[in-house]
C-alpha cells in the first residue's frame, strides 16, 4: 500500500503546480481584462465628449451663416443706398 501512495505523491504534486499556474494565469487574465474595461470606458467618455463637442460646433457654425447671411443682406442694402445718393440725377 505504501508505494500506490508514494508513485500517486509525484501526480498530486504536479497537478497542485498544473492548478497553481492556472489560478496565477486566471487572476493575469482578469487583471488584463480589468484594464482593458477600464480604458475601454475612458475611451467611451471621450468619444462621448468629442460628440457633444461636435455638436455644439455645428450648432454655432449654423447659427453664424446664418448672421452672416443677414449681415449679407444688410450690407447689400446700404450699399444699395449709398448707390441711390450718389447717383447723379436723370
């Protein structure tokens, strides 16, 4: 009897070190993942951000063509004035 335990001693103590290197490889893999969820919502946030950004970017390019237009428009109109006083009269 003593000998099935001595050949099985060598098998249980690979198998602990076989167990050992997989719990050391799961809690690796876990910190991987941990950082890459991390970094993934940081990457979020800033996507997040930029649209916002990119959004109220568009929003104020609208609103100046817009004075622009009008600014157009005014300038046109006292150009048209001025063109009406200095004409010589027919």
């Amino acid at each position: 009897m003593n000998e099935p335990a001595q050949n099985g001693l060598p098998a249980l103590k690979e198998l602990e070190e076989k167990v050992r290197r997989a719990v050391e490889e799961l809690r690796r893999l876990r910190a991987q993942r941990d950082a890459a969820q991390a970094e993934a919502e940081k990457l979020r946030a800033a996507l997040r951000e930029r649209g916002e950004t990119s959004q109220r970017l568009e929003t104020q390019l609208l609103e100046l063509e817009t004075e622009r237009a009008q600014v157009r428009g005014r300038i046109e109109q006292l150009v048209a004035q001025i063109d009406a006083l200095t004409k010589p009269e027919s």
